[in-house]
C-alpha cells in the first residue's frame, strides 16, 4: 500500500518534466537574488520560494527511495541540511543549497538525454530492410528477421543489411562505417561484406553469415568546480569544445593517446602521391593527363580523386586544368574504366583489368607498384592502345601539424598510439612517418573497443582521438574520447568528451597540458582553502576570530581561490 502511494507521489512529481524543473529554477534564482539584495520587504524572506520549488522536491525523493528500497543517497543527506538550515534559521542558506541541488540534477538529466540521443542515431544506423531471394522471385523483408544461410541482393547505393559472403557479382564497399578506411574496397564472389558498409556501384548476391549489433554504454559523471570552469573557458578559446564537465580532469592522467588515422592524423581524402611513366612514348604529365581523363566520368571515389588532385596541381602550377573530352565510356565495377581519349583507347584500374585484356605490365612496373604498395598507396595502372604505359599512386595525406603535435605529446608524458582499419601497409607507412611505435592495423570498431580495453585492464588511462561512426564506441569507452568536429560525423561528436571544433590537432598538446595545469590550480586551490579553515577554525575556538571576521576571512578565501582559477583563462603552453 505504501509503496502504491510513494509510486503515485513519484508520478505527480515528474509532471511537467524538464520544461517544469527550468522553470521552478529560473524562478528560485530569481527569490535568491532578491533575498540578498533586499528590494522587497516581505514577512517572509524570499529564498523560502527556493526552498518551496526546489527543495521540497528534494525531501520528497529522499522519502521515497528510503521507503520503497531504503536508498541511502545524496537526496538524503541533503534533506537533513535543508531541515537543519530551516530549524536554525538560515533560510537563504537553505534555499541556496536547495537550487544548487536541483541545477545539478538538471544539467546531469541534460547530459544524459544527449547521450540517449547519440545511441538512437547508432540505431538508425543499422539497415532496416533486405533483399530476400526466393524461388518465387525478390521479397523485401525487415533486416531483423534475416536468417543465417538466406540469400540476399544488395543493389548500388544501397546499405549491407547483415553480415555475409559474396556468393556472385562485382563491387566495390565504402567500410568507413566500421573501418574507418578512406578507400573503397573491390569485392568479388568469396569476400566477406559486413552489415552497416555501403555498396558503391555493381549488383551482388550474398549469403547471410551472421547478424551482430555491439553497444558500449559508459557511465557519465559531472563536476563544475571554478578550475574547471576557467579551463574550459581557455580550452574553448583553442577550438574545443568540452561536453563533460569532469573530461579535463580525466585527461590530465591519460597514459596514452589513441589515434584514429583517417580524417584525424590524415586528412581523410586519398590524393596523387606518385605518376611513373613506363612507356617510353609518354611522359609522366601525359601518364597523368590521360588517366584523369578517362577517369573523368567514374563514379569510384578513386577516379573522383584522381580528377580532382590533377586539376588542383595544375591550377597551382598555372596551367589550364580542363580535361580532354572521354569517348565510348565504360566503367568496369571490380576493375577499372575505359574510353577513347584524343583517339588513344585508354585503360585504367587494377592488374586484374590488364589481364583480362591480355597487357602484360613490366618488371619495371611491377616493382614500382611493389614499392607503392609497401607505403600504403593504392596503385592504378594505365594501359594506352593496347600497351602498358606507366602506374598512378593516390593515398591519404598527412596533416602537416601532425608529427609535431605527437612530439609534443611525448614530451608531456603521453604516449601516441595507431588504431586504423586500415590496412598494415598503409598504418605501418604513416606510423613510421610520424613516429608512432606502437600500431594496430586492420581495426574494426570491436578491435578498437578491445585495445583500449586491454590497456585499461593493465591500469592504464587511455585518451581517444577520432572521426568517423566507427570510432563511436571507442571513443565512448575511453577514459576521455576527443572527437573531430568538423570532418567527425555526428555520432563521433555525440559519443566524444571532447570536440575538435576546427579540427586543428595541433591544439591537441595544449589542451593535455591546459588539463594538467588546471589539476595542479585545483590541488593549490584546495590546500590553501583547507589551510586557511583550519586556521580560522582554531582562531575562532580561541576567540580571537569573532563571527564578522570569520565572515571576511571566508569570503576573502573564495575571492582568493576564484583569482588563482581565473589565471587559467589565459594560460598558455610554453613551446
């Protein structure tokens, strides 16, 4: 029966919800203000309208954890201060601790609603409809009700609905989604497809495999001391943007930093690293001229790279960057593409396009392309009227603040470490350009989740740093996760502590020693106000502190500590 009643008088008390809580605090705050000014003259002192609005709340959930299952919180020892503050007369001492309370509540309900919202986009994320294939004909069906061993069709543009093995047809896969990879992939009957991947161009059929959903909840925690406050205040003036209120705090204890690679130490976009010339009739600019012709009208990402990194080189050299015109177009999904250019046949792709057409590629070629391959290029062949010509090499490109930014991570103590989906070529090349020991390649978002989770379970504090949805749940269980704001996809952003507004890491080493000094500032804080009541304290039992000086001394201790805090705001990190 009790129970019954608490149940009802727990309802009546989330009438109105959030909308009713901001309300009651705007007009609590107000009552406080004019309780320490004065301006009205009332019976009654002004800051029992807080003490009505917030704390009664208070009280009220107090009684009903205790009764229903005799939870023992902060609610409850907060009434007790309420009720004692009243007793004894220190109504505005009441009212404050009673909005402060409930501003706390509201903003820590505000943080999670954030975080429920991050998931449901992660949600709706997952395909919601399949391609069945029956002996009947096609059937659309709910992507939950796929079972293991059905045979699915996957049409371009459209989203993997589960796990499975290609079982017929050719494509290429954009997995940014759970790899992080700036590149498609080619895939051909035998190659596995995971849920959640796009596919680009090229009709397939699959089998489905497996279906597998994985969520990371992490917990969230609040804190606003005025260090903090003024940290963050500086770190926003560098172009973060700090979503927890304790992240800063975490950060400053972090042992390593984990990288994503694509879109973070890289810029995300694969572009033309490298032209070789192998036919003696052309030079390395024609190579070039005629593959980005032909490239022209694909559709791959690579072709669309291949155009637009020839026509930034050659308006930055001031030359013309119109392309010639491409004729008898033909886009080969799993291969390549090919048209008439000037009236050369042109060929450009994949060594499997060249031996389709029987173009045999030259030792020269081979190695060239052996050596592009080992720094993580993805090489494109070209063959003209029949003959290999020369091979083009595009990949990401490294963001020319990166090595310097984990230089100075180094030096702060911060260990710099590659989780990438790419693969091992490509993680080991950037890696050794920036320096970076310790590299894991071919990173799914699980694998992601289990590093961090295994250097956690060595007792180390782990930062991570990333852009894409595959980063989410890592960046979710990190002790602090650092989302890119700009080339980061919403997801990332909602998932992360952090967020790099304007993308520029080289801002990164600031906020890890901003997030340091802000811990010593608090530590200072804490020793001298701790100090300075233990002084008071024996003062006032001597009687030499009498009650208008402890007043002064007090408040004299918070100008002080608000002083040492508001240094932050302009601190700055020595180079």
């Amino acid at each position: 029966m009790m129970k019954k009643a608490m149940k009802k008088l727990e309802a009546l008390l989330e009438l109105g919800g959030m909308k009713k809580d901001i309300i009651f605090l705007v007009i609590s705050g107000i009552a406080l203000v004019l309780s320490i000014l004065k301006v009205i003259a009332l019976p009654f002192d002004m800051a029992w309208v807080a003490i009505i609005l917030c704390g009664i709340q208070i009280i009220l959930e107090a009684i009903i954890g205790l009764v229903t299952e005799f939870d023992i919180k902060a609610d409850v020892l907060v009434s007790l201060a309420l009720i004692a503050s009243v007793f004894i007369g220190e109504d505005f001492a009441a009212g404050e601790v009673a909005f402060i309370m409930q501003l706390g509540g509201l903003l820590e309900e505000l943080t999670v609603a954030r975080a429920r919202a991050g998931i449901e986009k992660l949600v709706h994320l997952t395909p919601q409809t399949a391609r069945l294939i029956q002996a009947d004909g096609e059937k659309i069906i709910a992507a939950q009700d796929v079972k293991v061993g059905d045979l699915l069709r996957v049409l371009p543009g459209e989203t993997v609905p589960v796990d499975g093995v290609i079982t017929s047809g050719q494509t290429s896969v954009n997995q940014a989604v759970m790899t992080g990879e700036s590149l498609p992939v080619d895939k051909t009957a035998g190659d596995e497809v995971a849920s959640g991947t796009v596919n680009q161009f090229g009709v397939f059929e699959m089998k489905a495999v497996t279906i597998l959903v994985v969520f990371c909840p992490c917990a969230m925690v609040l804190a606003t001391p005025t260090a903090i406050m003024a940290a963050i205040g500086n770190a926003t003036k560098h172009g973060f943007l700090v979503r927890q209120g304790d992240a800063l705090e975490r950060l400053a204890s972090v042992d390593k930093i984990t990288f994503d690679k694509t879109g973070t130490l890289t810029y995300g976009t694969p572009q033309v690293t490298a032209v070789e010339s192998l036919d003696e009739t052309f030079v390395k600019e024609e190579i070039y001229r005629l593959t980005a012709a032909v490239e022209q009208m694909s559709e791959h990402p690579l072709g669309k790279a291949m155009v637009r990194s020839y026509k930034a080189e050659q308006k930055k050299a001031g030359r013309e960057a119109a392309l010639p015109q491409v004729e008898a177009f033909e886009m080969l999904p799993g291969r390549g593409v090919y048209g008439i250019v000037e009236g050369k046949k042109v060929l450009a792709g994949n060594e499997k396009l060249l031996a389709e057409q029987e173009i045999s590629i030259t030792t020269e070629g081979e190695q060239l392309a052996a050596t592009y391959s080992e720094q993580g290029c993805t090489v494109i062949y070209t063959a003209v009227d029949g003959k290999f010509a020369g091979i083009t090499g595009l990949s990401d490109t490294i963001r020319k603040e990166s090595k310097a930014m984990l230089g100075q991570l180094k030096k702060l103590g911060v260990e710099p470490v590659l989780l990438t989906g790419d693969h091992e070529n490509a993680a080991s090349t950037i890696a050794g350009q920036l320096q970076i020991s310790k590299v894991y390649a071919n990173c799914l978002p699980e694998d992601k989740l289990n590093h961090i989770r295994e250097y956690q379970a060595r007792g180390e504090k782990i930062c991570m740093i990333g852009d894409g949805i595959n980063d989410a749940p890592a960046l979710k269980c990190a002790n602090v996760g650092i989302a890119m704001g700009v080339v980061g996809s919403d997801i990332a952003v909602d998932a992360a502590d952090i967020a790099l507004v304007d993308d520029e890491v080289k801002e990164i080493p600031h906020l890890v020693a901003l997030a340091k000094r802000m811990m010593i500032t608090i530590k200072c804080n804490l020793s001298f106000s701790m100090g300075l009541n233990f002084v008071a304290i024996v003062l006032a039992i001597t009687g030499i502190l009498n009650p208008v000086v402890g007043a002064l001394v007090h408040n004299a201790g918070s100008v002080l500590v608000i002083i040492n805090s508001a240094f932050l705001l302009k601190w700055k990190m020595r180079k």
